[in-house]
C-alpha cells in the first residue's frame, strides 16, 4: 500500500510541477506580448488579457508549494513573478492602508479623467444618467477634467453641456475635438474634451489615424495643451482616446452566453465598414460569432499598437513635466499601455486599490483608462 501510495504521491506531484511551469511560461508569454507589437506578431495582443489570471495562477503555487515537503518549488513561482513584475504589478492596486485623498495637500492639482459615454445619450433614461455624472464631476471637483466621448452640437461645441460644466465647476478653459459623428444624429459630434481652472496654451491636436471610420472620415486624436500653474511652472497635458475594439451589443451578448448568463439585450449590426469590409474579404459571416469577435480584438490590437507608437514619439518631445490621460481601451500589461507608459508613474498603481476595471463588460480585469504623470 506505501508502494502504491508513494506512486501516486509522486504523480500528483509532477503533475502539479508540471502545471506550475506551464505557468511561468504563459507569465513569459503575457511579459512578451507587452513589449512585441501586434502590428508585427498578430495575435500576440489577446496574451495581454490574460495577465490578471496569471498572476493569480503563480501566487496559487507560491502558497501551493508550501503546504508540501517540496517547499523549495514555492521559488519557481516567486521568481516568476519577480521577473514579471513590470507586467503583473500594474494590473492590481495595492495601497489598501494608505488613502487618495489629497484635498488637504498644499498645491496638490486633482486631475479626473472619465470616458463619459456621450452622458447617457445611448440610455433610456438620459437624463437621469446626465445628472448623476454632472453631481460626480461637482462632488469630486478636479482642477483639470478630460472626457473622452464627450458630445457637442455641430455648430455649438459649448452646447449642449459646455457652458454649464465651466460655469458650474469653475472651469476657465475649455478644448475640444471632434473624432467622428453620433450615428442617430449627424448634427451631434463626439470627441475628447479638456477643461481646466488654470490657463490653456499652445493647444496641438495630433491625428493618429486619419481613417478611424472610413463611413465618417473620422480620426483618432492626441491633444496636446500646456497647462500654466501657479509659481510660473508648466505642465504639458496629453490627453487622448485610442482605437475602440468596436464592441457591440452582439459580441457583448455573446460572451454572455458563453458564460451561461441569460442575455436580455437585443443584437445590434456593425456599422463600421472597417470591419464589415474586412470580414467581406475574409470570408467571415457576421453570424460566426467567435470568428468575429477574435477579427475585430485583433484589428484593434494592430491598430491601438500603432496609435502607441505616434504617441510616445509626441510625448517623448515635451520640455515639460508630463501628464497623460485617456482612454487607452487596452488593458495593463499591453503594448499599448506600456509604450504610452515609458517612464511615467500610474495614478492607479500609486493610489488604487484591487482590480480597478473601468469597463464593467465582458471580463472583470479591463482596466482600460489610464492617467499617467512625470513623478
């Protein structure tokens, strides 16, 4: 009976050894798919989304490892995560024993940035969602509010909610661009707004891709403004909102029934003929769900990949201290998120706390918008 046990014990054991080295190598894998562009290697970007879960999975064996008389194993997982820190500490927020707030810090600047979703104008309940986020943006007060998806009127940018932000927040300045048209209603543009309580200059807004929405001719931008603070010292803001996956109704459905949840929205067609083109030519039937999704994740990668690089070339340029804000729709560990990075601290690694996903879809790892800044 020892015999038999002491086999099985053996199996057990290399199984799970096994396991854990498959581990390290899927950590090496995601570590890879951080600094390799997808414009060069396709596929290499879905890596990125897998980070949180292995990070998880080498802490299971830290502590698996110890439980057992091969207590030495527990370094393989210890070294791995080591060794992939730079990807596996920005996925999670620490600081739970210190606190964010800084309204009673001298000369401290609250920056907010929020993909504001055209403030509910895709809900039923519009107005309600409108004034809930307008109180968000009075309680928390920020010095300087970047909005990605945030809409005007085609011949009045400070309509519809302009004029009551900046008289209602203090705001003195305001800057915003345009990047494509709200399909319901073409007399209403979205795009990426700064407003500020300190003076704006030498405002530059950098197209990235000149040919986002082949339907609209749109763009996706990088907007560039020097912020004047107090004490003659200056602050060169980036704010940006890069290619969108192109998300739907129907992929979103999808995932769901994928996990066994009872989906109650309806399916939506795509209308970018980014996609509708390419599937054409690719042979894939808007009905093959999987193929769909996996084309439009890999489109975005290649695209938000290059969007990465034209950005760190314009910031890499700034005289000034940095500040970065945005929508990156890529999450931590990502090309996109580690070449927009470079050198510059995250807010929500110095601050946040758990996973701190900013997209509430899908997966409850997406932590997709950033603010980055010159420690």
């Amino acid at each position: 009976m020892k015999g038999k046990q002491g086999f099985f014990n053996k199996i057990f054991a290399y199984t799970f050894l096994g396991i854990n080295i498959l581990v390290c190598i899927w950590s090496a894998m995601c570590y890879m798919a951080s600094i390799v562009s997808p414009a060069r290697v396709e596929n290499i970007g879905m890596l990125s989304l897998s980070t949180a879960f292995a990070f998880f999975a080498n802490l299971f064996f830290v502590f698996f490892w110890l439980f057992t008389r091969k207590k030495w194993r527990s370094f393989i997982a210890v070294a791995t995560l080591i060794l992939c820190s730079k990807i596996f500490l920005p996925v999670f927020g620490w600081n739970f024993f210190t606190s964010g707030n800084i309204d009673n810090t001298p000369g401290a600047i609250k920056v907010m940035d929020w993909n504001v979703h055209a403030f509910g104008l895709y809900d039923t309940d519009a107005d309600g969602k409108r004034q809930q986020m307008m109180n968000v943006i009075k309680e928390n007060a920020p010095d300087i509010l970047c909005m990605e998806e945030y809409n005007v009127m085609k011949n009045d940018s400070m309509a519809p909610y302009t004029k009551s932000i900046m008289a209602e927040n203090g705001y003195t300045e305001y800057r915003f661009k345009a990047d494509n048209k709200y399909e319901d209603n073409k007399n209403i543009y979205l795009g990426t707004a700064i407003f500020s309580k300190f003076p704006l200059k030498n405002f530059v807004a950098y197209p990235l891709d000149v040919r986002r929405r082949l339907i609209e001719n749109g763009a996706s931008y990088l907007l560039q403004a020097d912020v004047l603070l107090p004490g003659n010292k200056t602050l060169r803001l980036f704010a940006l909102h890069l290619y969108s996956s192109g998300i739907t109704s129907n992929d979103i459905n999808y995932i769901e029934e994928l996990k066994g949840r009872k989906v109650n929205g309806k399916d939506a067609p795509d209308y970018d003929p980014d996609f509708v083109d390419e599937l054409n030519r690719r042979d894939i039937k808007p009905d093959d769900h999987f193929k769909v999704f996996m084309f439009k994740l890999n489109l975005a990668y290649r695209k938000r990949a290059l969007e990465a690089d034209s950005v760190a070339k314009v910031v890499s340029s700034s005289p000034y201290p940095v500040l970065i804000c945005g929508d990156f729709n890529d999450v931590p560990s990502s090309y996109t998120y580690t070449t927009v990075r470079g050198k510059y601290a995250d807010a929500f690694v110095s601050k946040g706390k758990s996973l701190g996903r900013t997209f509430n879809e899908i997966m409850p790892t997406l932590r997709i918008d950033n603010i980055f800044y010159d420690p």
